[in-house]
C-alpha cells in the first residue's frame, strides 16, 4: 500500500491545545511551560498528536476515551501522576466519583489486585486533593518530583478496603 492510498490522520494543534484546556484547565500551560524547558518540543509534539490527533479521530465519545485511559494507566502501573491526571480530566468532562472507582475496581481479574490498589490509592489522593481547601495540586502531565516511597504514601489515605 503506498502512502498515498493511506487514509491522512487528523492533526490539528489548535483543536489539540483547546481540548487539553477543556480537559485539564488553565494548569495544562504551566505544566507545558515546564516540561517544554526540560524537552524543547516535545509538549507541544504530545498536544499536537495525541489530543489534536488521537482525540480527533471520530467513533469515541470524550468520556468513553477518558475510560479506556483510566484503564490503560491503571493496567500499565507506574504512572500514578498520569492516573492522577486523568482522574482529575474525568471529574472535569463529568464522571463521578463513584464510576471512576469502578473503572478501576473492574480492572482488578484483568490487571491484578496490586495494579487495582495502586490504581484505587492514586484516584483517592486525586479526590482528596480536589477536596482540599485551596487545592494546589500538580497540573497534567506535571512531572512527579516524589521519591517512590512518598508516592505511595497515598495509601494511607485509601479507604480501608482499598488498602487490603
């Protein structure tokens, strides 16, 4: 198949930065601010394909990709910042509390009860930083600067079945 017989991928970076404003707020241009000082282009390479690109493509609706994201993340294991990330996107485009945590809980046959619990530690310290007063929370896509050993600390403030 030659390239011209391909059908052309949508990328569009002005679709791209206003959906990651819609999905991530006003803090998505201080977290591009800094990780494009670490990696000169490569914030905006992220936006231009992934949300102008990836997000672009017809057949999914918002929520339903927020979904398989909060599945992905929390299989991969790892990310927790990213989870973070997308809780607090799926809270903003509508998703409850509630379905957020049975994204997770349903993953746990699939990905293993640790992935779960990691999962359901990182949508916990999210909920409760949004719950905080005057929440400063790290923007999307904001490099962690934890130690290992303080990113998982969260799990003290897991519910206690999530801590099993």
């Amino acid at each position: 198949m030659a390239p011209a017989d391909l059908t052309r991928a949508p990328l569009d970076r002005e679709a791209g930065y206003a959906l990651l404003a819609e999905l991530a707020g006003p803090a998505a241009a201080a977290t591009l601010g800094g990780l494009d000082s670490l990696a000169p282009g490569f914030a905006d390479w992220i936006v231009t394909s992934l949300f102008g690109g990836t997000y672009q493509r017809p057949g999914l609706a918002l929520r339903d990709r927020q979904i398989a994201n909060l599945a992905a993340l929390t299989a991969l294991g790892g990310v927790e910042p990213q989870l973070g990330d997308h809780v607090r996107n799926s809270l903003r485009i509508g998703m409850s509390r509630e379905e957020i945590i049975e994204v997770i809980v349903h993953l746990a046959p699939y990905v293993g009860v640790p992935k779960t619990l990691a999962g359901l530690r990182a949508a916990t310290a999210t909920f409760a930083a949004a719950d905080a007063p005057s929440a400063g929370t790290p923007s999307a896509g904001t490099p962690s600067t934890e130690s290992p050993s303080t990113a998982t600390s969260a799990a003290d403030d897991a519910p206690k079945e999530a801590r099993a």
